[in-house]
C-alpha cells in the first residue's frame, strides 16, 4: 500500500506491477512519441486510458520531456483538461541494455481524430459538435495562458481527446512551460522542449527561435496560433502538412472566418486573446452550445428560467444530433435530477431521451435516477413520476419495485390532495404486477379498501377498476375473500352510477373466480337489484351481467347432467379477459391543471371488457360534483326506489381497515385478510355488529291519535323489500321461520321485526293515545330500542 501511494504522489513506483490497472488494446494514433491503451482498473473493472513513452537511456531528450508532462497534467486542474489518476515508471533490463517506460493513467478517452470519425457526423450537426468541442478546448487554453501564465506550445488535433460523454479534453503538457517574458535577463529557449513540436504548428517567431520577441509578445501568442492549426484541421478533415496550407480557408465557417484570421496574425502582439474568441456569439452560440452551457450552470438560474428549459427541451433534442444527446445532454439530465437542481419537466425530457436508448442501456443510464426520484419530496416531481409510469415501470425488476419504490408510491393513498391519490391508484395497474403476495394482501388491499369509499366518487370508480383488473395476481384465498365483498357491497350500492356500472363489469371481468354457489347465492341476487337502477347505462350492463352469469350456471348444469368433468364457476365456460377494464375520466387537478387523461389500460381491451369504459366515463364532468345525492334527480319510474347505502357508511371491507374477522363466512361485509391482530368477537356480538352496519326502515304503525298522517303502504312495502334483498350481507335471520308480512296489522310479531335479536322487550302496559291537542298531560308512548322511523306533523294539518 505504501508503495501504491508513493507512485501516485510522487509519480513513481518499482515496476509495472505497481500499476493498479490492466493495460489493453492500443488506439491507432497519439500524440508524439507516446502511445494510448485501452485500459480497466484492477478493482472494480472501471475503464481508464493508459499513455506509455519508451526510452532506452534513463537521460534521454523524451523522457525527459515526458516526465515533465506527467508532473503538469498531475498539478494542472480544470473541467476541460484531461484528468490524471496514476503514474509509474519501470526500467527493465535486457542484457546489457536497460529501457525506460514511463505510464500514465488517465480518465477514459480516445483520439479526436478516431472519434469524428466514428461518429460521422454532417452539415449542421456537424459545425455544432464542432463549436462545442472548440468552446471546450478555448476555455481550456485560455486557463493556461491568461489565468496559469503557462504555454502549451503544441496546440493541435493530436493533443485534443475526446471522453465517453463527447467532452473535448487538452492534453500533451510535455512542452508545457511558463512564461517569463517579465525576466528580461533570461536569454535561453523559454520553452526548452519545444524541438518536440512538428515545424508546420510553429508561428514564425518559434521557427526563427527569436524568443526576445517571443518574450515580448503577449502569453497567449503561440497559444493563439496553435489553436488557428485546430481550427484548420477539423473544418478542412486532414491534418496539416506545412504551413502554407492555413492559407486555405474554404471549409472555415464565414462567422468563424475573422477570428481564424487574427489567430494567424503574422504579428504576435497582434494575434487574438483566446477569451476573445470565446465572446464570438454568432459562431459558438447554437442549439448544442446554449442548451449543454444552460445545464453547466443550472444551479444559477432561477426556477422560471429552468421551468422555460426544460419543457422545451424534448424539442430541442429531436433536432441535436442523437449520439451527443444520448452520451452528453441524457447523463447531465439525469444528473441534474438526481441531485435537486432540475425541475419536474426536466423528467418528461429524461423520458423522452431514454425512449431513444436500447432496453439494457435504459436500466443503466436512466433507470436508477428515476428509482431515487421516487424518494423525493418535490410533489410535483411524484405527479410527474405517476404521469409516466407507464414508460418505465416494466423496466424495473420486481425486487426495486416491492422494496424501493412501492413505499414511497404508497405514501399517495392517504394524500390530502386528490389528484394525486388518483395518481397514485393508477400506477398500481403497472406496479402490482411487481409486487410481491405480503405486500398485494398486507398493504395494497388495505389501501384500496379505504379509497373505495373516498369522497372522490371518481376514485371510488377507479379503485373498482384497478382491483378487477389485478385480481389475477393475487392469490386464489384473496380473490375468495375479497372480490365479491368489494363488488357488490360496495361498488354496486355505491351512490355515482359509473362505479355501480364498474362493479358490475368487473364482476364479470373476474367471472372465472366464482363458482356456481357463490353466483346463484351472492352474485346474482345483488346484480338482478340494479336491473331497475335509476341509471339506463347500469341497468343495461345489469341485464348483460345477468345472462352472462346464468349462462355460466346453465354451461355447468347441462355438463353435470352429461357426466361430464367441468370445472366449477366460470373457468370452462368463459374464455379469460383479454384485457383490461378501462379507467374512469376524472376531472381532478392539482393547483388548477387538468388531469392528464393518457390512459394506462390497454388500447385493445377484450369485447367483454369494453363496456366498462363506456360507464366510466359516462358522467366525465360530473364526477366530482355527484355526491350522495346524486339520486335525488326526477324520475318518474324511480321515484319511490330507495337510494342505495352512502359508499362512506362502515358497510364493506370493516376487517380489512380494523383486521377484524367477523362472525359467519357467507356473511361478511369486508375482506378477511391476515393478519388479524384483534381477538375474534362473540357470536352474539357479531350479529349486533353486522345489524348496526345495514340501517333498516320499521314498518309504518297505524297513529296513535287522527291528528297523525297515514304512512303510504305502497311505499313501505318497497322499502321493506328493498331491505329483504340485502338480506346475505345482514344479520344472519332469526332461527324460526318468518310469517308473510302484512303491513295492515297494527302489531308486529318479533320474528317480522328485523331488529327483534337487539331490541328491548316491548312494555307491560299499554301507551294512552295522544290526544288532538298537545297538553302537558299527555304522556308520549314507551321508547322502543332500535332504529325507527318517526313522521310527526303539527296539529293544525
């Protein structure tokens, strides 16, 4: 280890066996004598690039030079200069001659040249990669002369390279010096390697070796032409061969064409300031340069200036050339996201930019941002996330999403607002496939049961939906419990008519779960009710579920008959659902913007499936205004018809939101789910409890006095019919067979009385009649325990 930390500080080490890292496949061109591998760290596999310089005497003139390149590159540090990892120099012996090698270490980077032409770009493209690559490599010369005072002294193709990210990257210090034209005593060469450098990249007064002038002339002067020979070599596609030839400026773009020429002054006092260049608007200010410079200094700007940016950033980028988008603009995005700096559309950006990757390049450039994201606080970054799960949630495994993303998901469930909780409901049509069976039954059900009596009626019809559409993924004792509850005692007694229509198709959506006694004794019964709902469209798909179950029943009766083997319920006699149940159209918003209506469902649902989003999306604008009351509208059919149990009443699903299991299996009002933390209550107790939960109206009683109005007993007779149909989600009846009931006798036996199992004795003594008058002698009639129905009207009507 100690020996490790001398080579990387001093630059030094024993033998190549003190290189950390693996030397690989060379690249066809470098800079000088050196030469450039392909390299991997022995740790963990990271790619590094590894530049070697062979001598064979240890005094030898590029050895030298090279060891003063490795001492530059290591203290010289800037975003736009190659970064140094490591160094080592071993000396081998070949009977009586020795070779010096000395090693660098570097960032991963390959050759300019190699690059442009692996990536071929054209025309406009091309001039903007251009431009930003020479933006790159200015601010890196600049660096040296005008803030270091330091020369290059070789500024060319060659001694520019290129990282994984297409950024441009200066390297070659080797002849790098500093400049001491304030030392008028020194007489000597200024830049003592600079015999290193080709004749064609000299200005005249380094070919005439006249360094007074050199001396005299600004520091950025041989700098300055240096980067002139750049220029000349991208626009013209050949290196330069002698010096005549920057005399040809054909290819040199018109608007770069000025400061070209000022950078080729055959005067050096006159040759032009490299943060001069940097100002020529017109040439480096394009789509590539602004949108990459506007990312560099995000954290400066302020939150309308990036909201501006980054929603018009997935247009700008379809006109960027696709390789520098992918391998510069997508890490900065995903960079910016990760770390807070970017704003909520920056995501649609990612979004956009990652569509364009290949399945596996998606799971490693995109995917882990957007797992993080899920963490955040930001609401508009989790609206967002929900908006576009659908574009990334089959790319997570199963694993990322039951541990690292379904927690932070489920925190919107109980979210104040409502548009996110709806959000939120329809992301699980893409993310309960991932979970796992304990966190489908021990938390996803849980949160369902209380968003099926949310105050949001479109939620409430959206949450029927998603759970006929994951019902396949839980397992067979879940569906048992849970699916026929949450259908009928909620969704069909539920007040909005597109959620009674969505419990209706998704109890035929899930058909094949049922067996024949649960249809005859539990489905049926609360469907056939709904064939005279108020509403045409639940009354339409009523008769539809009706035939569709009886024929199930008829299937199975006529195999039985024939000796045939069938399967119970539905699975031999319907095909599976071949797709999925539509959502409901909700106009929910947060903060006044509409809900985005991109449905996630499929676009080819089954036949027996698309009916549903015809009732979900029924009364679109009236969602959020329909309430309790919505039955209240005139219908002259109807009008007597009692309105079903208010959604928010405590009927359905009590165990899954308490964890209590109630008393009779074929009784219950909620899913029984484990676990169960409380104790089982007594029998006597579950009958009180299961009463209580279904308010039931008492018969009309003849009055007491002829000042009392008669009770209509047509409609009494309604009421208590509609009460006997819920009779398999009520208190189990009483043991003794029930006599028919007549609504002209003036007393009701305890087996006609409903809440007979939970009401006082009647009285000893008989009530007085109440007389016409209201005095203060007359005495009120015994209280009765139990709900009951009081009319008092005043004396005078």
């Amino acid at each position: 280890m100690f020996k490790f930390l001398k080579g990387v500080v001093g630059g030094s080490g024993t033998g190549l066996k003190d290189l950390p890292y693996n030397i690989g496949d060379p690249y066809p061109s470098a800079w000088g004598s050196w030469n450039h591998f392909r390299g991997t760290s022995k740790d963990d596999g990271s790619p590094v690039s590894i530049f070697s310089l062979s001598g064979n005497d240890a005094q030898d003139g590029h050895l030298a030079a090279g060891r003063n390149g490795v001492k530059r590159l290591r203290t010289v540090r800037h975003p736009n200069i190659l970064s140094f990892l490591h160094s080592t120099e071993v000396e081998t012996h070949d009977g009586s001659t020795s070779k010096v090698t000395i090693y660098i270490v570097t960032e991963p980077v390959m050759p300019l040249s190699d690059k442009i032409k692996e990536l071929g770009l054209k025309s406009t493209q091309r001039d903007e990669y251009f431009a930003l690559g020479l933006h790159q490599i200015t601010k890196a010369v600049s660096f040296l002369n005008n803030d270091c005072k330091l020369v290059h002294g070789n500024v060319c193709l060659a001694s520019v390279v290129v990282t994984p990210t297409l950024d441009w990257k200066l390297h070659a210090f080797d002849v790098l010096s500093e400049f001491d034209g304030s030392n008028e005593s020194a007489s000597g060469p200024m830049l003592p390697f600079e015999w290193l450098v080709g004749t064609q990249y000299k200005p005249m007064e380094m070919v005439k070796s006249d360094w007074v002038a050199i001396r005299k002339s600004p520091p950025w002067a041989i700098d300055s032409w240096g980067l002139g020979c750049l220029i000349y070599e991208l626009f013209s596609g050949s290196k330069l061969g002698k010096t005549e030839e920057l005399r040809n400026t054909v290819g040199i773009p018109k608007s770069l064409l000025p400061d070209y020429q000022r950078l080729l002054s055959s005067m050096p006092s006159r040759r032009l300031n490299t943060s001069k260049l940097l100002e020529n608007g017109e040439y480096f200010q394009n789509k590539l340069v602004d949108t990459i410079h506007f990312m560099d200094i995000l954290n400066l700007k302020d939150s309308v200036e990036k909201d501006t940016f980054f929603r018009k950033l997935p247009n700008v980028a379809e006109q960027l050339p696709r390789e520098i988008v992918l391998k510069k603009i997508l890490p900065l995005l995903a960079s910016s996201l990760e770390f807070g700096s970017a704003v909520a559309p920056a995501l649609t950006a990612l979004l956009k930019m990652g569509s364009w990757l290949s399945a596996e390049d998606f799971k490693v450039k995109v995917l882990p941002t957007i797992v993080k994201l899920f963490a955040s606080n930001d609401r508009a970054i989790r609206v967002s996330l929900l908006q576009h799960v659908d574009q990334f949630g089959e790319s997570m495994s199963g694993q990322i999403v039951d541990e690292q993303v379904y927690p932070h998901v489920a925190t919107g469930f109980a979210d104040t607002s409502a548009f996110l909780r709806e959000l939120t409901l329809k992301s699980m049509l893409v993310l309960a496939p991932k979970l796992s069976q304990r966190t489908l039954s021990g938390s996803l059900l849980k949160y369902l049961s209380k968003l099926q009596v949310d105050e949001e009626p479109a939620i409430r019809t959206n949450t029927t939906i998603l759970l006929g559409n994951i019902a396949t993924y839980l397992n067979e004792g879940t569906r048992k419990r849970v699916l026929i509850n949450a259908f009928t005692v909620r969704a069909l007694r539920d007040t909005f008519p597109p959620a009674r229509g969505a419990g209706i198709v998704a109890l035929c959506a899930t058909s094949t779960t049922y067996d024949d006694t649960e249809i005859a004794t539990r489905i049926l019964p609360n469907i056939v009710v709904l064939t005279i709902d108020q509403d045409s469209e639940v009354r339409s798909k009523a008769f539809q579920a009706v035939e569709q179950f009886l024929q199930i029943l008829k299937q199975n009766y006529e195999k039985t008959n024939a000796g045939e083997a069938g399967a119970t319920g539905g699975a031999s006699a319907m095909p599976e659902t071949a797709g999925l149940i539509g959502w409901a159209m909700s106009s929910l918003t947060l903060k006044g913007k509409p809900l985005d209506q991109a449905s996630l469902a499929s676009s080819s649902s089954a036949p027996s499936l698309a009916s549903a989003a015809s009732s979900a999306t029924t009364t679109a604008t009236e969602a959020p205004s329909v309430k309790a009351s919505h039955h209240t509208r005139a219908n002259s059919d109807f009008t007597d018809q009692p309105a079903p149990t208010s959604p928010t009443s405590t009927d359905g699903w009590g165990d899954i939101e308490n964890d209590i299991n109630e008393g009779h299996e074929s009784d219950k009002d909620g899913w029984d789910l484990d676990p169960i933390d409380e104790p089982k209550p007594a029998p006597a107790l579950s009958n009180i409890q299961a009463a209580q939960k279904r308010p039931v109206s008492q018969p009309s009683r003849p009055p007491a006095t002829s000042s009392r109005p008669k009770v209509s007993t047509a409609k009494a007779t309604a009421k208590l019919e509609d009460d006997d149909l819920w009779g398999s989600i009520a208190a189990p009846p009483p043991a003794t067979t029930s006599r028919p009931l007549n609504l002209k006798k003036t007393v009701q036996s305890d087996d006609e009385d409903p809440w007979a199992a939970i009401a006082a004795p009647p009285p000893t003594t008989r009530a007085k009649p109440l007389s016409s008058g209201r005095g203060r002698a007359a005495k009120p009639a015994a209280p009765k325990l139990g709900a009951q129905r009081i009319n008092r009207t005043s004396s005078g009507m």
